[in-house]
C-alpha cells in the first residue's frame, strides 16, 4: 500500500459534506444527490473509452477505472462517486468463468447449481484476487473532491448469476436449488456473503467512505422466503461492517414489500426504487434509518418540464428530512441526456430544503 493515501484521512475530509451527513442522520444544509450507473454508456466519454477497451480492461487498469469514474462527477456535481466496476468482479477475481457481454451483462460459462459445484467459490483474498480494484480506490481517493462509495452484489443477486448461469426474468433455477436443496443454497449464500464482506471491507480499508450493497434482484422473493433464505447471511455482511464505521446503504429493485426487512438486516440507509411513493417508503423503513431515492429513471428522458414537476415531487415526499439521499430509482438509462441529469443536480440543490434533525426526530416521536 505504499504511496496510497491514508484511508482514515480522505474519510475525515468529506466527513462534512451533505452526503455523509445525511447517511448519519446529521444536520447539513443541501439535499444530497448521486445517481446509481452514474459512470456508463449515457456519457460520450464513456462511450469513447469502450470503443477503445473492453469493459474488462476497463475494470482491470485502474488508470482507466477511475477515469470513467470522474466521468460523472466532472459533468453533474454529484455529491458522491461510486466505484467503477461490477457485482461480478470479485468472482471474476476468484476465477469463476464470469464474462460480461456487450449488451446482456454477466455470463457465467458453468452455472452453479449443485454442492459439487461450490468448491468453486473458494475464500476471496482482496489485495491479491482483486488488486486493480484497491488500485482503482488508491487513485480515486487521493483525487476525489467528493466521497467514494463502494459497492458489491449481495449474496442473493450474485447468486442470481451463478445458477441461472446470466441475467433472467423469473430466476427458476435460483429458487429450484433454494427450495429443493436448503443445505446448499445456505452453503451458498454463506460464501457468497464471505466474498462480498471481504470485498467491501478492502474497498473501505482502501479509503471508500461509504458502502452500497446491491441485492437489485431481491424483490423476486415474497417477505417470507426473504426472511428465511436471505436476510441472515445479508445481516452477516452488515454486521461485519459495523467496526470500519461507514454508511452502508442496501438497495433493491421492486422491495416495496421488503425495505422493512432491508433496513433490520443493519443497513444506515435504505434505496427505494421508484414503484413505492418515498413518503410511503419512508413509513416501512424504521427510524434512525436514512433513505434514498427515488426519480423513476425513464422521467428523465421526459419534457424538461415534466422532470421538474416529479423531481419535486420526490423532494416534497422526501419532507425536507434531513436523512434523505436524492436517487434514482434504479439506475441512468443509457439513452439519457447528460445535460438532463446535470440540471437535475442542480434543482435538488437549489430547491431541496433539509430541516433540523431535532425537529424531525420531535415529529418521529409523535407518530411512533
Ligand atoms: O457495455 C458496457 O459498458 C457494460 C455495461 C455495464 C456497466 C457500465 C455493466 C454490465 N456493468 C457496469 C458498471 C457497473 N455495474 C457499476 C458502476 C457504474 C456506476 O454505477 O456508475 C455498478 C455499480 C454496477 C453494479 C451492477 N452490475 C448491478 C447492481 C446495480 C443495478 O443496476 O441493479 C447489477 C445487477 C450488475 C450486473 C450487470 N452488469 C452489467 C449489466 C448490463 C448488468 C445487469 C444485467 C441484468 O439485467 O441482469
């Protein structure tokens, strides 16, 4: 690690930013904003670099990682910048046969769907399984004027992966193993909850001052199954973060029945997609618990007009809480003007008003 900055130091510079202090619940003046795939193929940038490399050698030269990482911020004064990389990066790393295509996203050449199979997912080993990914945090913290998030897939969504052996609408061979053999899906899960903790704890020994987990997938299990195959070996991740003291925000896509789940495997912070209204939202995440969200992505390619109008529309059900991320509800549609996303910035700001913790708590109470 020589040469690379001091982690604890580049934490304690963006400690007073609105980002960070939203994610703790603290008082900050301006409402918050990234947007979860800030970095990829909306920006011509981007575009003009995988004409170049392949998103492998992208992920793999940390030179090229991180300047599609600053992409985004040079362009929409985000108050936060999420490592370039993917879910799938770690069990690249771990020689799994995981490839991302062109336009379809991870493919793992041999499912993994038996016991047999698991001796596959070995221990994840970080400073040597995925040293350009650390390498790739060391450039960016040294340079970022905004704090680093670092991210993984949660053990469900990765899982997704392995089994169905690519992306997929119904996950039936997910759940088949989960439901036929109890025994391997917990084995499972159990390494692939060891391999994403391992990755997250490096990312932030290397100077990442928040954690996002991505369990996009999750909202394909009702709340029971969710409670049963999932939330334990996520509660494992989060409580295995608690030491290094970062936000750890957890999201999913179409979770409106399971963000109260979310929130209790230990998250700070809770992601709402788009199809949950974020003051109903708000109401299934407990207190103390931040949240973020949540711009239907599509608006953005709608009449500036109309964005305006469901921008604050978000802001007025966000209630100018002082622990609330401005978000996507899922991630920028490649087809999606900068310019758009950039000006959207800007109205967060201008127009998102963050009142005094202490009041919002006063008001907490009286409803509890
Ligand atoms: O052609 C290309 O350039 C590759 C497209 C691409 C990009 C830009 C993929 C393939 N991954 C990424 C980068 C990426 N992936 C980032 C960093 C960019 C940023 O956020 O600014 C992040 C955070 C991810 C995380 C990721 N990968 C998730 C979780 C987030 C989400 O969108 O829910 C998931 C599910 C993946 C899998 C994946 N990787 C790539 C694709 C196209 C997909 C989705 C495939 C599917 O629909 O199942």
């Amino acid at each position: 690690m020589s040469g690379a900055p001091d982690p604890a130091a580049v934490r304690a510079r963006h400690a007073d930013g609105p980002f960070l202090r939203a994610c703790r619940g603290e008082a900050h003046d301006t409402v918050p904003v990234w947007f979860m795939r800030q970095a990829g193929r909306a920006l011509a940038e981007y575009r003009e670099v995988r004409a170049r490399h392949s998103f492998e050698e992208v992920i793999h030269t940390p030179e090229l990682a991180a300047e599609v990482t600053l992409q985004p911020i040079r362009r929409y004064g985000v108050d936060a910048a999420i490592l370039f990389s993917d879910i799938v990066t770690p069990l690249a790393g771990l020689g799994i046969g995981v490839t991302i295509e062109p336009g379809v996203g991870p493919v793992v050449a041999e499912p993994v769907r038996r016991m047999e199979d698991l001796v596959r997912l070995r221990r994840l080993e970080p400073e040597e399984d995925l040293p350009y990914v650390l390498q790739t945090v060391d450039l960016l913290v040294a340079e970022l004027a905004v704090p680093l998030i670092g991210f993984a897939g949660a053990p469900f969504t990765l899982a997704s992966y392995l089994v169905e052996g690519g992306p997929s609408r119904s996950y039936t061979h997910t759940k088949a193993l989960m439901f036929q053999d109890e025994l391997t899906w917990h084995r499972l899960m159990d390494l692939l909850a060891g391999v994403t903790l391992a990755s997250l704890r490096a990312q932030v020994e290397h100077g990442a001052a928040a954690v996002q987990l991505f369990d996009s997938w999750a909202g394909a299990l009702s709340p029971a199954d969710y409670e049963r195959f999932v939330l334990p070996h996520t509660q494992r991740i989060m409580e295995g973060l608690e030491d290094l003291d970062v936000p750890r925000i957890h999201f999913g896509v179409a979770t409106g029945e399971l963000l109260g789940l979310m929130a209790s495997a230990g998250a700070d912070v809770v992601g709402v997609d788009w199809r949950v209204p974020l003051d109903e939202g708000r109401r299934r995440i407990p207190v103390g618990v931040g949240f973020q969200g949540n711009l239907e992505p599509a608006v953005c390619l709608a009449p500036w007009e109309t964005v305006v109008a469901r921008v604050r529309d978000v802001l007025a059900r966000a209630g100018a809480r002082h622990d609330h991320v401005f978000n996507l509800g899922h991630g920028v549609l490649p087809p999606t003007d900068p310019g758009v996303l950039a000006q959207i910035v800007d109205l967060v700001h201008e127009e998102g008003e963050v009142r005094d913790p202490a009041e919002v708590r006063a008001e907490d109470a009286a409803h509890a």
